[in-house]
C-alpha cells in the first residue's frame, strides 16, 4: 500500500468474510442438490439424523442472512466510496453505481416472509419497490437475469417485466 491508499476496514472485511462463507454454506446445498432439497430437506432423503441437524443449522443461522450482511456491505461501500471521492475534491454525485442480479427474475418469492425475500422476487409491485431501494441507495444502473431453461420462457418472462414491473418503476 503507498502513502495514498487508504487503509483497509478491518471490520468490513471480517464481515465480508463471513457473509462469504455462509453464502458458501448454502451454495454446497443449492449446487449438489436439486432446487427442492434447498427449501425442504426431505426432497433429497435429509429428513432426519444429521442431515436434519445440519440442514436446520444452515436455514435457521445462515439462509438469507448473509445476503442481508452482502446488502449492509453494499451499502456501507458506497457510502465510503463516496466520502473517499469528496476527500479527493471529486463531485461524488458524478459516480455511477451498478448492481448486478446474479438469480432469475421470479414471480416466486423466495423467502417465508418479505423481510428474508430475494431481491427481485414476489409480486411485481416488491420488486418495483427492490428497485426504488436500490435506485434511493445511489443505483443507477441495473443489471437483470430472466434466464429459464427455454428461450420461450426467458422472453415471456422479460415481457412480463417489461409490462408489470417497469410501469411502476417511473
């Protein structure tokens, strides 16, 4: 590091590494299991013993949690973003911020309650309001994936958006 580059946020990046790591936790099940078996253990034979013990660790202790932790890192990097560029006597107002959503648009919530839902998930009136949150926190830029397993389907998703969501967005 020189003289000009500030220090490193011991604190953030612990959390970070947290957030890292439980978001690793719930990937081992998302990627080696079908989708079913990440909302409900006996759809991949976990219903009991361990897999139960372990299962009920992740969804009580790390599900959704560590995506609301990256959401407070998010934050918390633009607004050091930000007051580093006013330190540097640059217009802060002059930065774009982009975020990208990295899982499909869905009607679907994911998530038992509207506290632990995926962004950009539900109804198309939750999802105008994840953009309003994003757009209020400095987003400028939005980056979106309708992706499904047919081009049909990933059309008529983007439709759908482009008729339900967008209206509610301007």
């Amino acid at each position: 590091m020189t003289e000009d580059t500030p220090a490193r946020i011991g604190a953030i990046d612990t959390v970070r590494g947290v957030a890292v790591m439980g978001i690793l936790l719930m990937n081992i099940v998302a990627f080696s299991m079908p989708e079913p078996a990440y909302t409900n253990p006996r759809a991949f034979g976990g219903a009991s013993g361990a897999d139960l013990a372990v299962y009920l660790v992740n969804f009580v202790l790390f599900d959704g949690r560590m995506r609301g932790l990256f959401s407070f890192l998010f934050g918390a990097s633009t607004l050091l973003v930000l007051e580093r560029a006013e330190a540097a006597g640059r217009d802060p107002s002059g930065i774009d911020v982009a975020f990208l959503v990295l899982w499909p648009v869905n009607w679907t919530a994911h998530g038992v309650s509207e506290a632990e839902r995926r962004l950009l998930t539900g109804t198309s009136e939750a999802m105008a309001a994840d953009i309003a949150a994003l757009e209020a926190a400095g987003v400028r830029h939005l980056c979106l994936t309708f992706q499904t397993a047919t081009l049909g389907e990933t059309l008529e998703r983007m439709q759908r958006f482009a008729e339900e969501v967008m209206p509610l967005t301007r």
